[in-house]
C-alpha cells in the first residue's frame, strides 16, 4: 500500500468520525464567513504527500516525536484543509480535532493507519 492509499483511508476514517460529529459542530462553522472557507482538498493532489511530510518532519526536528502528538497534528492538518484555516482557532474545533485523534487511536486498524502514515511520510 503506497501513502496515498493510506493517506486516503484516514481521510475516508476522518470523514466518517466527522460526519458524526458534524451534526453538532456544522452548525457553528456556518455561521463563519463562508469567504474563508476552502473548497474540498484532493488528497491526490501535487503536493499533498510532500506538504504533509514536510509538517511532520517540522514537528519532529523541533522535538515532537510521540505519535499521539503527530497523530493530532496531522488531524487538525487535514481537517483544516477540510473547513479552512479560520477555523483553527476556535475551542469548537479544536475540541473535534482531539475527539478525531482519540477515536482514530482508539481504534487498532485506524491507529495501524496512522502509524503507516506517520511511517510513510517520515521516509
């Protein structure tokens, strides 16, 4: 499985976590300036692999190296790409992204994902 596949099934795990927590959360992103949102990242898209690696190995050459740490930093990445950068500051998304992390880590098959992910895009 190369790293597109598997950055495609942890966005395909986040949109299903997502499309739950939605219901409460989409409420409040609406009410943001419908100018700062993005439309729908491709994760195919020239750049993606090479962006996301570039921010992981950020984090790890400042000292980051937990996976859980990495793991919620590459949520919060993809879901602001999702809903658009204004909304990172806001506690509402926050919160959603630790929720996202935690049910991904939760889960064995999700948490292996991940780790190949973080593996792949390391190398």
């Amino acid at each position: 499985m190369d790293s597109v596949s598997t950055l495609n099934q942890v966005i395909g795990l986040l949109r299903q976590q997502l499309a739950e927590r939605n219901r409460s959360t989409d409420r409040a992103l609406q009410h943001k300036d419908a100018a700062n949102r993005v439309s729908r990242p491709d994760p195919n898209s020239p750049g993606t692999r090479e962006t996301l690696a570039a921010r992981v190995e950020t984090l790890r050459a400042g000292g980051i190296d937990e996976s859980k740490q990495l793991s919620r930093s590459v949520i919060e990445w993809l879901l602001a790409r999702e809903f658009g950068t204004s909304v990172i500051n806001d506690p509402e998304f926050q919160q959603m992204v630790d929720q996202v992390n935690e049910a991904i880590l939760d889960d064995p098959e999700s948490a292996e994902g991940m780790k190949r992910l973080l593996f792949r895009v390391a190398t």
